[in-house]
C-alpha cells in the first residue's frame, strides 16, 4: 500500500513564523493542520499577523507578513498550548521587538525549560521575568534592540538554535554559534530561501551556524510542506513489525539528513527498508520510503544516532520491545525535557504491558520479545508516547489501551484513523 502523512510539524511551525516577519505575501501549502502549528498561528495574528485558518494537505494558505519588526503589542498572553518550537522560537522573534509580551503554554510546556533560550537572548539585551517559576512559563519579554551575540549551547537544540538566529534576524545582529551535535536544519534552509545567508559546518567536534551579514529583509516564502517523517516513523514500524500487510510505502515524505537518524538505527536492525529520493521542495530533500515485515535484532542506540533520531525513539523503543535481544539506548538525556519525560514513561509504561525495559540516567534498557503485550498505558499527555503504543498495541497478539490518546492532534490528526485503517486484519 502507498499512503502520505500529514505536513511536516518543524518546517510548518517556521513557514509560518518565517512568514510572519517576511514582507509580503508567503504561499504555503501542505502545512499541517495540528494542535501545535494552530496555536502558532493564533499567537501570530495575536501579534498582528495575516494568517488565515490552517488549509488541509493540497490547499494554500497566504500569510500576510509583517516585516522584521512590524509586529504588535498581543493584547493578551499568547497561549502556546503543547508547542515547544513555537514558544522557543517565538521568544527569539519577540526578542528583537520593541514590545512586551507574555507567552503561556499547557502543562506539559509550562513543565519544559525555557531559560535555554532566555539566557542567551538576556545576553543579546532583551529583558525576560519569569511570572511563576524560574525557568518556566509563563514568561514576559521585553524585546527592543539587540547586540550581537557569540555562543556555545550546551545541548544540541534546533529550537535554541533557531530562536537565536531568528533573533539575530529580527535584530539586525549577528549571531554565532556552536552546538555539540548536528540538529535540525530547516530554519537554516527556510531562511537560504528567504534571501538570509547562514552558514554551518564542522569544527572539531562542534557544528557552526553563523548569521554574519543579517538581511535587511526577508522575501516571502513559497513552499510545499514535506511530509513529517517523524509521523511516517509509526507506520514505518508498525509495517516492519507486520502489522500493515506485507509492504508499505510512504510516500512525499522529508528525507532531512539531519532528520533521518532513525533510518540506520533500523538498518542495523535489520529492517527492510528502502529509501528512494525524489527532487527537492523549497531546499528540503523529499522522498518515498517502503518497509517490509520481518524480524527485528536488537541495537546499541548511542549520543551520535540521537540528534537525528531525537523524536524517534519512542517508537525506535517500540520496535525494540519486538526485536531479539537487548537493545540499550543512551546518551538521550534530552528526552527528560520533551512533551513529558520520555525516559520515564517509555519504561513505564513497556513494563505496564509486560515488556523488560529499564531506565538509565540518559537512556533505557530493553529487552525485546514476541509474548502477547497487554493492559492501558497512559499518553502523560505526550502524542509521540500515545502513538508508538498506538502501535504497539495494533501489532497482532497485543491488545493495548491507550489513556489519553487524542493528545496525537499535536502532530498527526487522524493517527487513530489511519492506524486503524492500516492494521485491518
Ligand atoms: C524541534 C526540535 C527538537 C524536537 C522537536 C522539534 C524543532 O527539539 O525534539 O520535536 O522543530 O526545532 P530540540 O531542539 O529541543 O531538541
């Protein structure tokens, strides 16, 4: 069978950032219509922004940018519900204002940490008060003008990353930095297309992104959205694990290097897996991916195939619980700090269903098996925890309740639907 999935939730979160402090016109179209990109876009129109209702896969959506520094003062907080990226990178963007707003967020986000990106921007002269808790939200910014800023981040983060650039952009600054690993690239590629030139490379054993001449203006965007790899990933091993029929493809979907992490992790798996390339979309790298069911080994999941498979191990974990042997994960420290603490709930919730699986401080061990799983787990509000038990409780033999499952409106609507479509006996 040959199916899409919904647009990519990194690369529709910047088009329409992006777009917002473009001047003119951005055509955008596949964007996602997820929880995360709608909360985007209300804070956008809350900040003056022509952005209409999301369109569905093959509609365009026109948003109406504002320029670097048009935007206006929110008349109340900005609500960035379960986003992450949007309020990290909205902070960036507000930085560089001469305004003050205020940006909220769900439990889940306001549990997450934001001095990550405070703290550098504090560096560049914005001014931020952290309304409840330190480190967390709610958050007032004081954005006007900044000065330029040379940093290390401590974590790879193309959330922190992007902020800082984006406020760089919007400042009419230059910002360089180093992070210790490779993270994502879009917001490099998104703003290449928009006229911005930022450069990244090696050095030693960092990765450089520089934004030295930052532009006067931004050109407005005109752009397909690939499909979000992070969501194909479910079904890719719902069918590896036989539970889609003999063979799936996926097709239309983002082949990002710097998002593909999840792809060797299966290779060395054993999976069968083949990835076709087809021509490029506004700088991204698109393609089809067809699985073929099999039997899975266990792997050894280290620091270097994190960055690029960051939001793939839940369901990586997934396929490890199937495959023969112990699979041990480490230097995943980061997934503490996502939607919930992925560490935690992936070894809660493998054992809640009769699977081996161990926590470690930066990782998990995990004995995989092919024994009946069975009983509920619980989604701790995080869609990519509810979707990688979505499918492990579709493959044959398990019966698995999910508690809280519609939080998979955050990056793939119609998850359940087509879980259930797939997985037809
Ligand atoms: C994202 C970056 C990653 C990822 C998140 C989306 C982005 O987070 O986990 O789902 O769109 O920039 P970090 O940058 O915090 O690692």
């Amino acid at each position: 069978m040959i199916i899409t999935v919904p647009g990519d939730k990194s690369v529709t979160q910047r088009a329409l950032i992006f777009a917002a402090i473009a001047e003119g016109p951005s055509r955008l179209r596949g964007l996602l219509p997820g929880a995360d990109p709608v909360s985007t876009a209300d804070a956008l129109k809350a900040l003056g922004a022509e952005v209409p209702a999301l369109a569905v896969q093959e509609g365009e959506t026109v948003v109406r940018g504002r320029g670097l520094r048009g935007l206006s003062a929110p008349d109340g907080p900005l609500d960035l519900g379960n986003s992450g990226t949007g309020a990290r990178l909205l902070v960036g963007v507000l930085a560089g204002q001469p305004l003050r707003a205020v940006i909220t967020g769900d439990a889940s986000l306001s549990r997450r940490p934001m001095a990550r990106v405070t703290r550098p921007l504090s560096r560049m002269g914005a001014r931020f008060r952290f309304l409840l808790d330190e480190d967390r939200l709610p958050l007032e910014i004081q954005g006007g003008a900044l000065r330029p800023l040379t940093y290390e981040l401590p974590v790879a983060s193309a959330q922190v990353k992007s902020s800082l650039i984006l406020a760089g952009v919007v400042g009419g600054v230059s910002v360089l930095l180093s992070e210790p690993g490779r993270s994502r690239d879009h917001s490099e590629r998104m703003l290449a297309a928009m006229g911005a030139v930022v450069r990244s490379g090696r050095s030693g054993e960092c990765w450089r992104v520089e934004l030295r001449d930052p532009p006067g203006r931004l050109e407005p965007l005109d752009l397909v959205v690939p499909g979000d790899l992070s969501s194909a990933a479910f079904l890719i091993v719902l069918a590896l694990l036989g539970g889609a029929g003999r063979e799936l493809s996926v097709r239309g979907v983002g082949l990002n290097p710097t998002r593909t992490g999840m792809l060797p992790v299966l290779e060395r798996m054993g999976a069968r897996l083949v990835v076709e390339a087809e021509a490029e979309q506004a700088g991204e790298p698109v393609g089809t991916i067809t699985a073929r069911a099999g039997e899975l080994r266990a792997t050894e999941i280290g620091a270097a195939d994190v960055v690029a498979a960051i939001d793939e191990i839940p369901i990586l974990s997934v396929a490890a619980a199937r495959a023969h042997g112990t699979t041990r994960i480490t230097g995943a420290g980061e997934l503490r700090h996502k939607e919930t603490d992925r560490i935690r709930a992936l070894a809660l919730n493998l054992r809640a269903v009769g699977a081996e699986a161990e926590e470690l401080p930066d990782g998990l061990e995990i004995q995989g098996g092919d024994h009946p799983l069975s009983g509920t787990v619980d989604s701790l509000g995080d869609h990519r925890i509810a979707m990688a038990f979505g499918v492990l409780g579709a493959l044959p033999g398990n019966d698995i309740r999910v508690r809280g499952g519609e939080t998979v409106d955050v990056s793939f609507p119609d998850f359940w639907t087509r879980l259930a479509q797939l997985s037809l006996p």
